[in-house]
C-alpha cells in the first residue's frame, strides 16, 4: 500500500461509462462548458465562469491543490468519445483525521444516467480503498434534491443542518452535511 | 489576490494583532515562550482531548511555532498564546486559535486549548469571546464554527456561554487515541451574536 497515493500525479479512475482523470490545459475549452453553464452551477459554491481565462484559473488552482495535497479533482470524461462533462472531488484531506470531502459536478446535459453516480463511486471506491480514509463528507444545497438523492443512495446519513454557511452569489446560503464511514463502503446493492 | 485584513503581512510575530480582552491579553507566541509552550502541551490532563502529541523540548515548542508562522503565511491558521493578567507577566495559560478562513464565504473555524492549571477561570470563554468579536469584527464573518468530542462537557459549556448553537453530530469525524471519536458541530451567527448590537 503506497504511503503516498498521489506521489505520481492524480491516478486514472476506470468506471464503466468513465474515466477520471486529471484536468490538462487542453481541457480548458470543456471546463468553461461545464463551469460557465447556468443551471449546471447553480448548486455550486460560485457563480458561472464568464471566459476561458477563468477556467484556465480554476484549473490552475486545482493543479496546486494537486501538488499540495489539499485537493484531488478529476474530470469526468465519456470513454466512447472523450467528452470532458464534469468533475468530481475530494478535498480537504486530513491523513491524521483519515477523511475528505466530496464534491461534484456534471454538466446538466448529462444528468439522468447515472454518471455522477458511476463517477462518485468510482472516487468513494479510490478513497476509501487506497487513500485509506476513515470518514468522507458532504455539503449539499438543501435544495438540491437531486444530489441528496444521489448520496442517500451510496449511504451517506443526514448528520446537520448547517445555517449560512455558504456565500455564493451575495447571499447566504445554508446547507446539509453528511457523512459517510468507511464501515458502510460500499453500500448494499 | 486579495488579502483582507492582513494585507500582505507576512511575518507572524509582527503581523497578527494583539487582543485584549477583560483579564486577557491574546498575542503571537515567540521564542522567550517556548519553555511555557513545553509546560503547556505536556500537560496530561489538558492533553487528553487535544488529541496531539506533546510538546517534549523547546526543540519542539521552535518547530511549533514554525508550523504557526506557516499558516500565518498561508492564511489557514492563527493561534494566539493567552496571557492572563492576573498572572505574572508572560505567564502563558493557553492558546486561542482560528482556522479554515474563508473570506469569500466569511466563515471561520475557532478553537482553544488551556492548561488544566488555569482551568475553572473562564478563561476558554473570554478568550471564544474575543475571537468571535475579532472574526466578525475585522476578519467581516459571517459564521464561526467550533468543533467539541461528545463528552466534553466543559467544552460545551464554554461554547454555549460564548452563545454557540449546536448544529449537527459528526460520526467519527476525528481519529483521536488511535480511535475514531465523533464531534459536534456548534455554530454562531453574526446575527446571532451580541457583537451584532455593537457593529
């Protein structure tokens, strides 16, 4: 078991219908499809990216919180083609805590197949396998039925209702937390 | 980048203000504190829901204060000793501590450790006080959040005097004695806070 998972980069995922993997400058074009789409962000903890240079930005930063170990995030990729249609995230990773964050996103042009799903998964899996964390979280919009649906499903429980915590476009925004241990990964079919 | 508050500061001896409160007096740690720093984190009492390991030499109280003066770099940490003054000058009790800022959604952790010499006094309350009127005040939160294991009354207690709400259970959210322990999430408002009546 390797002390330091990410010592070679971001490793590739392999799902059925996708691949994770990291985000390189030529995927700038499809982050701002993604990033810079309305209803797409609207659960999303910022506004929409308004030009390339924003996604060349977000990319940047991700690469950094790569190479400092506070962020993984991976494309969402369509193996039959390649179409870069979202991301998907652990963050704030604690190696003393044994846990990290979870986050996503999928181009709406995608939902309803079971992508975002097929996705988590396939992070949940990596996570709490090679990564050898105790414990993920996720902060979802309580309004986002869609994805609380979505973890309910893979097994996380409702743990609190979190008033304000989010500032995301000018106003504050509360929020649900959930958790998820590695005792309960993967869940019943 | 913007930098609120501390605008480009980047050394944190000289960069994080100095507090005051009734009996406190919260500043950046130096080196003339690190034989305090040992006494402090070698405290078996105070140790037992830190869940950290002890500060053995003065060696170590040094790299303490690195890890300090990077995350007072990286704007993800601040900790203040927590100098009582009732005490004999440079008598550190404690720190105070906030992180995970974040400007953007105005939100910050808090958290306090207090040797158990000093315990009894309120001074883990003054001293949550008067991060949460500096974090409203002039870092412009809108929330802080502090986290407590189950059990730790005295904890509670400080935080619900400071006028925390608790918010949410999180299991087994911390590995602590080679276990995972749970802990509540408290949170305060802005609007909730008495600070509000004065800004």
């Amino acid at each position: 078991m390797p002390d330091n998972p990410f010592e070679a980069g971001l490793p590739t995922l392999e799902a059925e219908r996708v691949l994770l993997r990291r985000l390189t400058p030529g995927d700038d074009a499809g982050l701002l499809r993604v990033f810079g789409d309305a209803e797409t962000m609207q659960w999303w903890s910022h506004g929409p990216f308004t030009d390339l240079a924003a996604a060349t930005t977000y990319r940047e930063r991700i690469d950094y919180g790569l190479r400092s170990r506070s962020l993984f995030q991976w494309g969402i990729v369509a193996r039959d083609g390649g179409l870069l249609m979202g991301t998907c995230t652990l963050s704030d990773w604690s190696s003393t805590h044994r846990r990290a964050e979870l986050g996503y996103i999928l181009h709406r042009d995608h939902w309803g197949q079971g992508l975002a799903s097929e996705a988590v998964r396939a992070v949940l899996d990596f996570g709490f396998g090679t990564m050898r964390l105790h414990r993920v979280e996720a902060d979802v919009d309580p309004e986002n039925t869609a994805s609380i649906a979505l973890v309910e499903r893979l097994g996380f429980n409702r743990e609190g209702y979190l008033r304000e915590r989010w500032w995301p476009h000018g106003t504050p925004q509360d929020s649900l937390i959930f958790g998820l241990l590695a005792t309960d990964w993967p869940p019943a079919p | 980048m913007p930098d609120p508050f501390f605008e480009g500061a980047d050394d944190y001896e000289t960069g994080l203000p100095t507090l005051r409160t009734a009996r406190l007096q919260l500043r950046p740690l130096t080196p003339a504190d690190d034989p305090q720093i040992v006494d402090v984190f070698s405290d078996e009492r105070s140790l037992e829901t830190w869940f950290r390991p002890p500060l053995a030499s003065v060696d170590q109280a040094r790299a303490y204060r690195d890890t300090l003066q990077e995350g007072f770099g990286r704007r993800s940490l601040f900790i203040w000793g927590v100098f009582p003054t009732e005490e004999a000058d440079g008598t550190l009790a404690g720190i105070g501590i906030l992180t995970r800022w974040s400007p953007v959604h105005r939100r910050i952790d808090l958290g306090y450790y207090f040797a158990s010499h000093y315990w009894g006094r309120g001074y883990a309350t003054e001293t949550a006080r008067g991060l949460v009127d500096f974090s409203f005040g002039s870092l412009g939160c809108h929330r802080v959040e502090a986290e407590v294991v189950p059990g730790n009354d005295a904890s509670v207690r400080v935080l619900e005097r400071a006028g925390f709400v608790r918010e949410a259970l999180l299991k087994e959210r911390l590995w602590g004695d080679d276990a995972p322990q749970d802990s509540m999430l408290f949170r305060l408002l802005r609007t909730e806070s008495q600070t509000a009546a004065a800004s």
